[in-house]
C-alpha cells in the first residue's frame, strides 16, 4: 500500500493508541497520575499529530492550524474526576471544541518519565551522560501461572488464557508466551464427583501437558476465571508464584557519568546551552568543584534527591524546587542541585514523541503530518 490522498481514513484514533501504549506503557503510571485517553474516540479517523507538554487553547489553536487531529500532551488535562462539565468554563470549553472538531486528546505523563528512551534518557542524550541506570528501578509485579491440561485440550485453555491478557512479556511487544512440557498427572476422584476422564474411586494416571505462561497482578481475576470456563476437568489444577521483575532500564530518573568531567560552573553553562536556557539555580556555593556522576530527574524531581546522593552523585539537576527544600540542602551541606525548570527538562522530549509518530506511520505505510507545538513557551519570565 503506497500513500496516496484520504489513506488516512484507513488508521484509526485507536491503532495510534495500540502503538503509544506498546512505547510507552499505561502500566508504568504512577497510581495517582491519569495517563491515556482523555477525551475523544479510537474510533475516529487519524489525519494528523500535535505532539505537546501542555493541552491549551493555544494548542488546540495550533492543531486545528496544523490539521491534527490527534494531540499528544505530556501532561494530562484531567488529573482528578470532574465534578461538572460546563462548556463555558475551563477545562469544559475546551474539552467541547476539541470534541466538536472530532479531535482526540491522548496524554503519556509519569510512564513517558519512567520508561526507557522518554523523558530522562532523551535528557541524559542533551548532556552528554552516559552508563546511566534509574535512581529508582520500576518493577513488574507478576505472577506466574502453571496449570495441566490435556494435550487434546491445551491449545484451547491457552487461548483462552491469553484472551484475557495472559502471555504478555517485554511491557506488550510480545504476547501469548508460555511454556508447554508433557507429563503424567495422577488424581483419584471421590464418590460424587464427575471426571472428564478416569474412574470414580481409584488412582487415574492420564497424559496432561504442564501450562505455564505469565499474568499482571491486576489481571489475576481475569486469568482465573478464564481459565475454570475453559479448562475441561470438574476441578482444574494450577499453581501461582508471585513475581517481581525489574523492567529492564525503566526507573525514575536516571544517574550516569560524564566523558570528561568539568568544574561545576562550566556544565551548568553547557546545560543552559543545550536546554535553550538563558540562566538556571544553583543550591550550594562550589562552582569550581568538579563533577563527573550526575543524577538527574526532568520535570519535579526533588523526591529523588535521596536517591541521588546514596548513588554517590556529584551533582542532581530537576525543576521546581521549592524554597524549604533548597534550604534542607544548603544547611545539611548535600550535593548541590541544579534547577534547570520544568518545561526546558521536559520540552526536549516531543522529539522523542514525534519520532515514535512518525515510526508509527512507516510502520503502517501512511504520510500524514506529525507536528511539535510551537505555541508553547516557558511560563516563568526573567525581568
């Protein structure tokens, strides 16, 4: 299929969707944050993609500009559940002229952080640190699933069992993953009982295959009742082992090394010139120390800075630190703390997104513009 006018009909809101979720895993938000669809359809066609930090009506301007109609914002619009809905009023006006312009709002906030190649690691890239690993790793909670079945009857369970999200490894790019070994099951079923197979009141030996693939925590339920529906004994046998994994390099924030290491007043000039920043806060009065090990955290990270010092950093930048905590720095005499801001430690990231976009759109054979927001500006102002 080669791209020719109005192929756009063919891709859906929702296809897109599939594909951020595989990128960019729903499961790694935190459990407070609100990523994903925030308003829209998956049903709707994709014409085309803004990619910005924050939904506004300066964005929503741009896209309607751009012929997007599709806006991937890193931070959500709705963090809590909306008590009303007044058209008139904010966020209510705005969430009526996208969805009467048929565009769809999608945000990846806390999992574009925490996943490998967002937020932090595109940051680490801008200044040049390298060997880096999380300050805090993400860990799968997991359980493994072993059941018996017959062998007549083992492709059916698994099926079933993956249907209901079963099988999934490497945060969704690989699904319907088990394990299948033959084996001889026992069991004596007792006076009342109806086997599938075997004799009422004596030993049964039967050829079973042993079952086992993986589940999320929160699809224990799911994967159960899945299974007593499709299993074919009165009483299925399984086992459950509980499993935490860490998620590969995904982890919030990020501490790595520097190729050459420079006086701390010469990498904080080199962060205002990779950023596009014209000046930046320093918490602690050593300019001419040197610095090697950087931890880091874009966006607001102070929480981490714990973390940052037990990893033996020289230096942690973030945004928006607050007063109280520089001054619990500056008197316990820590590392010191670059705030280089919240939007110029995350702006840097929509490139990250629009290259995922437009991966999306060769992947799937389409031509369609892919737009970062040239609307959005830092809020603070220097006077």
């Amino acid at each position: 299929m080669s791209p020719v006018a109005g192929v756009y009909n063919q891709i859906s809101h929702g296809t897109l969707i599939d594909y951020l979720n595989a990128k960019i895993p729903p499961e790694l938000c935190e459990s407070w944050d609100n990523c994903g669809l925030q308003a829209g359809s998956r049903q709707w066609p994709l014409k085309g993609i803004l990619c910005c930090l924050d939904f506004s009506p300066a964005v929503v301007t741009e896209a309607l500009a751009v012929g997007a109609n599709f806006i991937l914002s890193h931070h959500p619009l709705l963090f809590k559940p909306l008590k009303r809905l007044d058209i008139d009023l904010f966020p209510g006006n705005l969430l009526h002229q996208v969805l009467t312009a048929g565009i769809t709002l999608f945000s990846a906030h806390t999992n574009l952080d925490i996943v490998a190649g967002g937020v932090n690691d595109h940051l680490a890239r801008l200044l040049g640190v390298t060997d880096c690993s999380p300050l805090i790793s993400h860990f799968e909670e997991l359980y493994k699933l072993v059941t018996f079945v017959p062998p007549v009857d083992a492709e059916r369970v698994g099926n079933a069992l993956f249907a209901a999200g079963a099988g999934r490894l490497g945060a969704g790019r690989y699904s319907e993953c088990s394990f299948r070994s033959p084996g001889v099951g026992s069991f004596k079923p007792a006076p009342g009982s109806s086997p599938k197979v075997g004799e009422v009141g004596r030993i049964n030996l039967v050829d079973e295959i042993r079952l086992e693939t993986v589940l999320d925590k929160s699809l224990l339920v799911s994967v159960l009742g899945a299974l007593y529906q499709a299993h074919p004994y009165e009483v299925p046998a399984y086992d459950l082992y509980p499993m935490q994994l860490p998620k590969g390099t995904c982890g919030s924030g990020r501490v790595g090394i520097l190729e050459d290491d420079m006086t701390l007043a010469e990498f904080a000039g080199f962060v205002k010139r990779q950023l596009g920043i014209d000046s930046l806060r320093l918490v602690g009065n050593e300019p001419v120390r040197k610095v090697k090990k950087i931890a880091f955290c874009g966006g607001s990270g102070f929480s981490l800075y714990k973390q940052a010092r037990a990893a033996g950093a020289d230096l942690f930048i973030t945004g928006d630190l607050k007063y109280h905590e520089a001054r619990e720095v500056f008197e316990q005499d820590g590392i010191p703390i670059l705030d280089a801001g919240h939007f110029a430690t995350e702006k840097p990231v929509l490139e990250v997104c629009a290259a995922w976009c437009r991966e999306f759109m060769s992947d799937y054979n389409v031509s369609m513009a892919v737009t970062i927001s040239q609307s959005e500006r830092e809020p603070w102002v220097s006077l």
